[in-house]
C-alpha cells in the first residue's frame, strides 16, 4: 500500500468537524481525535447532533444530556468534555433568550408545536444545533459551565477546541451550509443573524472538516464527492482519516504463490502444516487457500483506494482496525495513533 501523504498539523484548528459515510466509524474516529487533542493538554468538548447517542456508547458512560459532561482528564491537564445537542432543546432555549416565553415554551412543546418547528424547517433545526456547537467554541474562559482558574485554556476561551461528530457525508454540506439552509425561511431577524454568525465559524481558517472513510468502493467514492461537495461552498478541508486498515498476514512468497494452481497450493500447504507439527486434511487446505486468496483480493483493493485517496491531494491518516473493538481501551490506541502519525 502506498504510504500515506503526510498529516497536516490539526492541532492547530479550533474547531474540528468530522464526517463520513454511515458505518466507517465517523463516531469512533472523532471521539479519538478528541481525546488526542486532550492527551495534548487541551481542554476539549466532543459534541454529536444526530440523537443516536453514540459517544455514551463509545466511552461507556451514561446516556448524555442537554449539560456538558467530562469524560476524562488526562495525566497532562487536559480534559474531554462531551455534550449531546436536542433540537427541541435548542429551541426552547432559543425562544427563551430571544422572546422570554419561559412557561409558554413548555406548553408549545406539549402540544407538538416544537416537533413541527424542527421537522418542518430543517434549515432552522440546523441552525439551532449548530448553535450549541458556536456557543460552546467561542465561550469565553470562565464562562458557563467553567471555572475562571481552568487550565490549559489559551486566548481566554473556555474550550482550547471543539470536534463535532457531524452528520453523514449525503447530509453534511446541507447542514454546514446553514445560510443556504434558512434563505427561504428567514430573511432578517435572531435566525438569520445566528446564521450569519455561524457561517463566519464554519468558514474560518480555524475551523477544519475531516472526512473518515473506508479502503471500500463506495466509502472512497462517497467521501471524495464530499470533499469536492463541501470544498464547493467554501469550508477548509482537513484530512482524510482511513479507518480499519487491515495489515497483511502474508508475505511476498505467499502472494506469488496464492497465484499458482491449486495443486501446488495444496503440496505446499500440507508440507508447511506438517513441518509445524500439524496433520493437513484437504478440508484444512482447501479453507487456507479459499481465506489465503480473500485476504490477498481484500489487500489489492485497498492498495487500489488507497492510490485514489492518494490523488484526492488531501493530508491522508490510517488507522489500524482494532480487534478487540473500541472495547478495553480502543478509543486511546486510535487516540496515540493519531498523536504518533505526527497530527497534532
């Protein structure tokens, strides 16, 4: 496999949006990335907007709520803080803080008014998720939900940076894009102005959209529309995070061989099995050449992605599949990875 263009420096983004096609691990490759950047000594709030709970399930804590909550705090001062944005949440606090309604809020979510409010302008809802995530990266140090003696906080924020576990590639340009999202909705007024203030955060330099993807046709394919998708309505690219890469089991020799027929296959199996110690029966060899020839046609495809991420011209990261799971420590091993391959 080629080896990966070298990492740009993401450590020095502030906010850090990450997407992917659903099932490449968008979730697990951005709670690693955020607790990277803790390991750094940052203080760091991860934040997923779909409702699906996916960082409880990564680091194995309870359901998240509307507050921000800890995570870890890592042995050189940096923290990772976490938050599971509600649309209806949102809104209510929004209509809060722009109209005072106080109770009135609760008795519109009573009769199904703020379900209508998100569903029936998803442009809005986005604004209101994204909300959160604005509010939360340009907080000031000592803020709400802070300490005014926290450490490791730089320029007077409360958070060093911010990663969003952003929507799936086919949603993400429609959400980022948030101007776009409310132009037939709202015109003037606290939406259209949040917008606009959004819109300056998505497209400052700081900010950054990784995308997470596959060594598979249609994660490859899928992610580098996005990245031409999300490059066409002016947001900075990060990098292209490869998830599961899996490392080949077998040598050169074996490859050359796995070519040849099966008889000399066969005779050079049962003389390797039997040199080990162990008795060859032909249903043992005919399932090592079938699994010997998988994994060399699962190898060749990944080279073959690999060299189109390559020319795709974006700083490229692998990951390496864990295989135990993300279970007993696997978030942290994709975390020093990401340290080790010279990211941060």
């Amino acid at each position: 496999m080629p080896s990966p263009a070298p990492s740009t420096d993401l450590g020095a983004a502030r906010l850090h949006i990450v997407t992917g096609k659903g099932g490449v691990g968008k979730t697990t490759v951005a709670s690693a990335l955020a607790l990277a950047l803790a390991a750094t000594g940052k203080r760091v709030l991860v934040v997923e907007v779909e409702g699906r709970q996916g960082l409880s399930q990564t680091f194995d804590v309870a359901p998240l709520g509307t507050d921000e909550v800890k995570l870890v705090t890592h042995p050189s001062g940096g923290e990772l803080w976490a938050l599971s944005v509600d649309a209806k949440v949102a809104l209510l606090e929004y209509l809060q803080l722009f109209y005072k309604l106080g109770r009135a809020g609760s008795a519109l979510e009573k009769i199904g008014a703020i379900d209508f409010a998100t569903t029936i302008a998803p442009g809005v809802r986005d604004v209101l998720l994204i909300g959160k995530v604005y509010e939360a990266a340009g907080r000031p140090q000592g803020g709400r939900g802070g300490s005014k003696a926290t450490k490791g906080t730089k320029g007077g924020l409360h958070y060093d940076a911010v990663v969003l576990d952003a929507p799936p590639t086919g949603r993400a340009v429609r959400f980022l894009n948030v101007n776009a999202g409310v132009a037939d909705v709202a015109k003037m007024g606290p939406i259209k102005s949040q917008a606009d203030s959004i819109t300056r955060m998505l497209h400052d330099s700081r900010t950054l959209v990784h995308m997470v993807t596959l060594l598979e046709e249609m994660p490859v394919q899928e992610s580098l529309d996005g990245l031409r998708d999300l490059e066409a309505v002016g947001l900075h690219l990060g990098a292209i995070l490869v998830n599961q890469i899996r490392e080949s089991h077998l040598t050169p020799a074996h490859l050359t061989a796995l070519q040849g027929s099966d008889d000399d296959l066969d005779a050079l199996l049962r003389t390797e099995l039997t040199t080990a110690g162990l008795r060859p029966t032909n249903p043992m060899v005919k399932g090592l050449i079938s699994e010997g020839r998988d994994h060399a046609q699962r190898l060749e495809l990944q080279d073959e992605m690999a060299r189109e991420i390559a020319d795709a011209g974006r700083p490229v990261i692998e990951l390496p599949a864990l295989v135990g799971g993300i279970e007993g420590g696997g978030i942290a091993v994709l975390a020093d990875e990401l340290i080790e391959q010279g990211a941060l």
